[in-house]
C-alpha cells in the first residue's frame, strides 16, 4: 500500500509532535521503497507498536495474575464465609440448645421449689397434727387422771360409808343387847365385857381401815407430784 507525500509528512509530524504513530498490522502492508524517511518512520512505529505489544502482554499477564490472585481471595472468602456461616448456624444451634436447656432448668427449679413448697406445708401439717395428737393425748391422760381420782374418790367413800355401816350396825346391836340384858335384870358383867371389847375392835379396825385408805390415797398424790 502506498501513501501520498502529504500524508507521510502528516504522519511522521504527528507522531514527532504526539508521540502518536501507526500500529499493528497496517506496518506490514505500507510500501516504503521509494522513502527512506517515511521508512524509517514505519521501522520506528514497529518498535514503538512491537514495545507497546510486549507492555501490553506483560500488562495482561499481570492483569491476569491479579486476577488469579483475586479468584485465589474470592475462593478463600467463599470458603470463610461457609465457615462463617457454618460456625453462626452451630452458634444460632447452641443458642437455641442453650435457651431449650435453660427453659428445662428453670421449670426444674420450678418443680424443685414447688415440691419444697409443698414438703414443708406437708411437714408443717404434720407438726400440727403431731402437736394436736400430743394436746389430745395430754387432755385424755388428764381426763384419765380426773376420772381415775373420781372413781377412786367414790370408791374411798363407798368403803368409809360402808365400814361406818358396819360398825354403828354393830354398835347398835351390842348396845341393844347390853340394855336388854339390863332391863330383864341378867348378868350383864359378860355382855358389858364383850360390848367394850367389841366396841374397841370395831373403832381401832375403824380408824385402821380409814388410815389405810388415806395413806393410800395421799401416798398416789406424793408419786403424781
């Protein structure tokens, strides 16, 4: 391909004033036979473009490096942010365990009160009643006791009275005996020996009988005391 003198002139000024030349496949089809200035343009725009291809290959290698590189980082930040998900799923899972397990423990501690609660009304109830139990068991041991002293009061008095019986019975009948001795005028000298004799046994049996009665009756009262 060949150019006209005005546009090589254009292109070596732009190229000398901009730094701006021809590139790629174009340099191989110029013809510069009849130019030896024009072709030395075409020479110096094949190492510009050839320096310009081997920047851009190293540019492209480096773009391609870093993209590697960024690939490498995105994988691994994949493979963190699995992890991360991972590890905020097992904590969300513990957290959830934790809350379950807590729950359990604080119903537990709720049962545990409760049935404490409840022992110590029951224990509570169970004093009470041990408490009643003692206070009727002391009423009926009292009641025991007063009833006990009744009977043995009525009985004391039923055996004063009837002993007394006896003995005014007998009193009475020697005495009747001794005065009718004296009215049909017969030896009283026998029947007034044995009414004295009688008389002083039945009073000292008397006295004994009561004497007996009360020690006993005084003797229960020191052991009570």
């Amino acid at each position: 391909m060949k150019l006209n003198k005005e546009t090589k002139e254009e292109l070596i000024n732009l190229l000398e004033k901009k730094n701006i030349g021809l590139e790629g496949n174009i340099l191989k089809i110029i013809d510069t036979s009849d130019d030896s200035d024009f072709a030395k343009y075409v020479e110096n725009c094949k190492e510009k473009d050839k320096e310009t291809r081997k920047k851009r290959l190293e540019i492209t290698k480096q773009v391609q490096e870093k993209n590697k590189e960024l690939l490498e980082v995105n994988a691994e930040n994949q493979r963190i942010m699995s992890e991360l998900q991972l590890t905020f799923k097992e904590v969300e899972d513990a957290k959830i365990t934790f809350e379950v397990q807590n729950r359990e423990l604080i119903a537990w501690k709720q049962d545990n009160e409760r049935i404490s609660l409840e022992l110590q009304q029951e224990m509570a109830k169970s004093e009470l009643a041990r408490i009643g139990a003692e206070e009727a068991k002391t009423m009926a041991i009292n009641d025991l006791d007063v009833l006990q002293k009744k009977t043995q009061t009525e009985l004391i008095g039923n055996i004063v009275k009837i002993a007394l019986g006896v003995i005014i019975s007998i009193g009475v009948i020697t005495t009747f005996m001794y005065i009718l001795a004296l009215v049909i005028n017969k030896d009283t000298q026998m029947i007034g020996s044995t009414w004295s004799n009688m008389l002083g046994i039945l009073l000292t049996n008397a006295f004994s009988i009561i004497g007996t009665i009360m020690g006993v009756k005084y003797s229960g009262k020191d052991k009570e005391g």
